[in-house]
C-alpha cells in the first residue's frame, strides 16, 4: 500500500483516521474504530466498516466492540490491535522501520488517558516516543488556519463522543473547554424524538441514517421528509413513519447548548487582545460533527461571531497531527507532555 515512516493518527470515538504528511497531506485510512470479536475464541474477526456493518446484526456469537469512548481509550488491548493492524496496513507488514507517529487526543485527557494512548501506539508498533497533540491545535492545523502569528484563533472541534473549544497563538492552546456531548449525542436526541412523538423504536443505525438525510440545527424551508422503520413502541410490530426534518430542529438545538456554553466559557476566559483577534476572524469549526445542516447558522446567532466549517472538517485533526510531524521545531513545545502541561476546564 503506502510505505511511509511518518503517520498522523486521529483516534476517534466513532472513526480512526491516520494521514501522511507532504503538500498538505493526505489521507490513507478513514475507518470506523470498531472490531468484532468472536465470544469464544476472542480471536478478532473484522475490523473498520467490516464489523460496523455488524452493529446491532451480530448473532449472540459475536460481539461488536467500539474500543474509544466519548474521545478515550475504553478498551485498551482492542486499541492496540486496531492500531496495530492499520499502522501495519499503511507501513508494510515487514517494515522493519517503526513509523514515526503523531496522535491527536482531546485537551483535557488526564496523564493515565495520555500515557494510555502512548503504550497502544508505542505497543502497536510506533517508534518511541509517541507523540500526543491536542486535538484543536492539530485540527487548526490540518484547516490551514494560520498559527505562525500571535493572533488568536477560535477553533471548535466537534467529534462524536466529544467537543471542544479551544483558544490558539503561535502554536499553543491558550485556553480550551470540553464537554463530553457529541453527533452521537444527537442521534440518540432523535431516536428519543421518534419514540416520544411516534411511539415507534428505531436502532442506532437508523437514528444515524436520519440525522445524516434530514437533520438541521435551525428550520429550513423545504425540509426533506424521511420514512423510517421501526418497531411499534405498544404493539411490538414492525411500522415506519415518515419525519420531516424541522420537527427534530429542537431536540438538536437542545444538544448544542452544551457546546454553545463550552465555548462561551472559553471565550470568557480568553485575554481581552486575543478576543479582539476572534471576533474578526470568527470561530473554524472542525470534526464531523460539524456537518450538521445549519451548524453554522445556529452558532453564529448563539455565539454572537461569525462561524465558519473547514472544508476538510473531518479529516483536518488527522491531517493536522501528519502536518506537525514535518513541523516539530515550532510544534514540539506545545505537544502534550507526560505531565500533561495544559491548564483548561472539563465542562461534563
Ligand atoms: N453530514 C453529517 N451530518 C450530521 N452529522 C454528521 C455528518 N457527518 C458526520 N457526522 C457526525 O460526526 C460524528 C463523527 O465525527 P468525527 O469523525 O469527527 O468523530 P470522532 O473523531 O470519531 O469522535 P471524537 O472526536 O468525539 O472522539 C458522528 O457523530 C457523525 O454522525
Ligand atoms: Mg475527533
């Protein structure tokens, strides 16, 4: 495949990215961080989009496990296999060279998440040390927003299990606020929507599927109508309903006030000259979740700035983490250290 030597790797809760750095880098894996395991053997049986397709269809033989919970490690050896196997993928399975690895994790992980995240990549195969970089700042990077300059920047990364805000100048994460809400947040928003209004019970994938056709953050004009199926809360037997888009704009205006809070508490932490930088360049919004409909719009109005969704949201932290490798002169002081070097607020 890619025979490289330097990997930047965006363990998510809900997909595990890694990219190579190089004219504005390029990703190589975008895979849900999911596996499947067999119950008896515990041998693995499939992992990425092989053992999604698995999620709520396996047969009691199998077991379908997301090892990454709301942005850290929650099954430590299923990591390192997932690790092991793509880092392999991408470097050759005989390379004898360990690969130089950068990976993104969220700002306010403790020092055992760090040192968690270290030992998988280092376990898995990655030349010691492991780097560890800030998701914001990686996700700054990886959307071209400049960082050379002693401007602040507004940076909103929004994962499935986690967002954040966070504060950047030259490099360094100045002030940061995460809250432990995210896209899975709001697809379990809708699927209580569907219940409570419809009485009709749909699965995981299907809330998924519905908030990806339909959902928006504010009303739109000719919302899309969607049929969904599902079992009938009283009768037990299968029905479906048809949703149209703007009944489900409160229940998800409701999930974003977490964020809305995460980064108005980070703003009003922020030193006064920096705040003066962010009210003209406006907030980047990163992480897939910023491609909810209306995302922008919504926080705007909320937040009073202009917002602005990167153009590769999703890719930018895995992207960014590539781009550090190949800028670790001006980079390296703000990774994160083994004692975890940066002071900021867990909101939840
Ligand atoms: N078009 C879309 N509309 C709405 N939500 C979307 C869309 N595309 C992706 N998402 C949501 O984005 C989330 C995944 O984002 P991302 O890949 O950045 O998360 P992650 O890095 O795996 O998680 P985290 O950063 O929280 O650990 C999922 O909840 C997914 O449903
Ligand atoms: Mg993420």
């Amino acid at each position: 495949m890619f025979f490289t030597k330097r990997l930047g790797i965006d363990l998510g809760t809900s997909r595990l990215r890694i990219a190579v750095p190089g004219r504005g880098g390029r990703i190589v894996i975008d895979e849900p961080t999911v596996v499947t395991l067999s119950n008896q053997e515990h041998a693995v049986l499939a992992a990425g989009s092989d053992a999604a397709s698995m999620l709520g269809r396996a047969p009691d033989s199998v077991s379908v496990i997301s090892p990454m919970r709301e942005g850290v490690i929650d099954d430590y050896l299923i990591v390192e296999a997932l690790l092991r196997y793509y880092m392999s993928l991408v470097t050759g399975r005989f390379n004898l060279v360990r690969p130089e690895v950068m990976i993104a994790t969220p700002a306010g992980v403790t020092n055992v998440e760090q040192r968690a995240v270290r030992d998988a990549a280092e376990q898995a195969g990655s030349r010691r040390p492991a780097h560890l970089i800030a998701n914001p700042l990686a996700a700054a990077i990886g959307a071209g927003v400049p960082m050379g300059d002693p401007r602040g920047a507004l940076i909103g990364n929004l994962g499935a299990g986690r967002s954040e805000a966070a504060v950047l100048s030259m490099y360094g994460v100045v002030v940061w606020e995460s809250a432990r809400v995210g896209g899975q947040v709001v697809t379990e928003a809708i699927a209580e929507h569907v219940k409570r209004r419809h009485n009709l019970l749909i699965g995981e994938p299907t809330a998924e599927e519905l908030k990806f056709a339909s959902a928006s953050a504010v009303p739109v004009e000719d919302p899309v109508r969607s049929e969904v199926r599902g079992r009938d809360q009283s009768s037990g037997m299968p029905r479906s309903v048809t949703i149209t888009a703007n009944e489900l704009v409160p229940s998800i205006q409701q999930v974003l006030q977490t964020f809305i809070e995460v980064t108005r508490s980070t703003l009003e932490r922020t030193p006064p000259e920096l705040t003066a930088d962010i009210i003209d360049r406006g907030m980047m919004l990163t992480g897939g979740a910023a491609r909810l409909q209306g995302i922008d719009v919504y926080l705007a109005e909320q937040i009073g700035i202009p917002v602005t969704i990167a153009d590769n949201a999703e890719d930018a932290v895995a992207l960014g983490a590539a781009e550090a490798l190949d800028n670790l002169d001006v980079v390296g002081p703000n990774l994160l250290a083994q004692e975890g070097a940066l002071s900021g607020n867990e909101a939840r």
